[in-house]
C-alpha cells in the first residue's frame, strides 16, 4: 500500500471528497424504522477515521479549496475534504463534537426547507412508513410495483431499497404525489415528525459554522434538480443559498446536487446553480477530480458506507480507483 500510494500521488493532483449522511451511536441500531444505508458510520468508527484523516492526510476546506482556484495552485499533496448531506440533526449532536475533538472542519450541506420546518425528510420517511406499516400488500401503480410488506424492519430493507430506486425514476411532482398518498393511505403524516428523523435547527447549525464548520446548499426542500423545471431550480437554488446568507451571514459557495447521481443535475442545473452564485458543486457520484474547469460542476466524492471497516476506510483514501464503492445511478 505505501508504494502504491507514493506512485499514485506522482501521477494524480485530485481531491479526495468524503461523503457522509447521518453518524449514530451504532451503525446497526435496534429496532430502527429509518432508512439504514443513510448510516454512514458509528460515532466509534467516525472517530476512529476522523483521526486518520488528520494523521495521514492532508485535511482541507472548502475555502481553501476555493483559494486554490483562485490562485491557480494546485491543492496540497493527499488533500481531503469531509461532507455531509441532508441535515440531519445527529451531525449535530455526535458528529460535530468529534470533529472539534479531531481538529477537524466539515463542509455541512443542508435542505434549508426542512431546517426551517422541522419536517423529516421525504425519502426517509417513505422509508419509514414501509417499515412500520401493517403487513399486507400495498399497490404502487405509479413505480409498477406491488409490495408485499411483512416481517420486521430488517426483513423490509430490500423492499425499501426497490421502492426508493424506483421512486426516483418519476420526476419530482410525481415522486411527492406518491409519498403524499402514502401518507394519506397509511395515516402517517410528515408533519407529525419523528425522534430518528429530525433536522437541526438554524441556532445548531450556527453554532457549528461559529466553531469552524463550513455551511452549503443541498436546495430548499431535497428535491432532484434535473426532474424540475427550470424556474422551480431556480427556486431552489436561489432560496436556499439566500437562506443560508441570511441566517449564517455566510452566502454559501458551494452545492450538493440532492441525490446526486447521474439522473440528478444536468446542464440546465449547472448553468442555473452558477447564475445563482455558487463556484463548486458536488455529486454523489463515486471518484475523485482535479480542479479543471470543467470538473467544478460535478465534482465526485467518496460514500463512506456503514460496514466499512478502517483498513477498507484508508484504502479508499489511498487508492479509491480501486477500494472505493462504483456509483449506482441514483445515490440518496
């Protein structure tokens, strides 16, 4: 691994960018009702990679990253980037201290609908209903799917996956129809909200941007630009950058495309997020990138997985053409 690392870094002047969602007590926690593969690691095993991430590489903002461009400079050596999407409040509560405790900074990218709500997110809360509903058959004509929903929240996660991918084929007003009538047909409303399922808050996310954590765009209200039409991108773009600057003082810079995979943003969405002022953006496609203009709109990152263990974790960082996940095409 040594050699190959020293090889690689002869040949590549890229970025590594680490793509979190939620960091929990445990990566397998009982009984849990939300969707599990947005569990990215244990507060233990975060730990354990925060720490090795500041002892073998090279730990980098996004403000730094910027300043590089705008330089002209390439990044340092064996640079690392850490993200999260979505918002949830845990990044708030067990990530965020680990972080200061690692000297670390993070870039946090927030739907800044649901930080002002409250409201769970859409995807995970489709998640949970399949979860949590009464076993039965349940007709999903818009996805052409009947699911057989039985069992324990383990035994539904393969439903709950086919469901999600399919979900995301429809375009966005077909997708919130669909999770709305489920709401409706299983009595589950959003707005009741959940425990396991909660944002933070503006007051939380201040707090984190006062101690060194960066904040960006993850849209208003989670939805997949590219299946919007071009005024409502706008509006998604345009209002959550401007919320951020309102309520952090900081206009954000950079963007991450929700979901992110290869259905997820398009050109339209490229030239609307850099009208709206934003420098970077990033996918949830698996890679790595240098800084060539072109790359700046659809920057790869690194999904770090919950059954990772800490080799599997430094090997990806290492040699993530080899040991990184291969991007299926929709992401979360």
């Amino acid at each position: 691994m040594p050699l190959g690392r020293a090889v690689r870094q002869l040949l590549r002047h890229d970025v590594r960018i680490l793509a979190y969602h939620r960091v929990l007590e445990s990566a397998e926690p009982d009984a849990f009702v939300f969707d599990p593969e947005l569990i990215s690691a244990s507060a233990g095993m975060f730990r354990k990679q925060m720490q090795l991430v500041r002892r073998r590489f090279h730990p980098l903002r996004f403000d730094e990253l910027l300043d590089c461009i705008d330089r002209g400079r390439a990044p340092p050596p064996r640079s690392v980037l850490v993200t999260f999407d979505d918002g949830y409040d845990d990044n708030y509560r067990i990530a965020w201290p680990i972080l200061q405790e690692a000297g670390l900074s993070a870039m946090f990218f927030v739907s800044t609908g649901h930080i002002e709500s409250g409201a769970p997110y859409a995807y995970d809360w489709l998640a949970h209903m399949l979860t949590v509903a009464p076993e039965g058959e349940l007709a999903l004509p818009e996805i052409g799917l009947q699911a057989r929903l039985h069992g324990p929240p383990a035994a539904r996660r393969e439903v709950v996956a086919e469901v999600l991918d399919r979900l995301k084929a429809l375009d966005a007003p077909a997708q919130e129809a669909l999770i709305g009538r489920l709401e409706e047909v299983l009595a589950m409303p959003r707005a009741g909200g959940h425990d396991d399922c909660r944002p933070m808050s503006w007051d939380q996310l201040r707090r984190m941007h006062a101690s060194g954590m960066e904040i960006g765009s993850h849209g208003v209200n989670h939805r997949m630009l590219a299946k919007l039409s071009p005024a409502l991108i706008e509006e998604e773009l345009a209002g959550s950058r401007q919320a951020i600057g309102r309520e952090i003082g900081v206009h954000a810079q950079v963007l991450s495309y929700p979901v992110g995979g290869r259905d997820a943003y398009d050109g339209t969405v490229v030239d609307i997020a850099r009208a709206c002022g934003y420098r970077l953006a990033c996918s949830y496609i698996s890679g790595t990138s240098g800084l060539e203009p072109a790359n700046r709109y659809g920057m790869p990152r690194l999904p770090v997985e919950r059954h990772m263990d800490l080799g599997w974790f430094e090997a990806m960082l290492s040699l993530p053409e080899v040991f990184s996940h291969t991007s299926r095409n929709r992401g979360h």
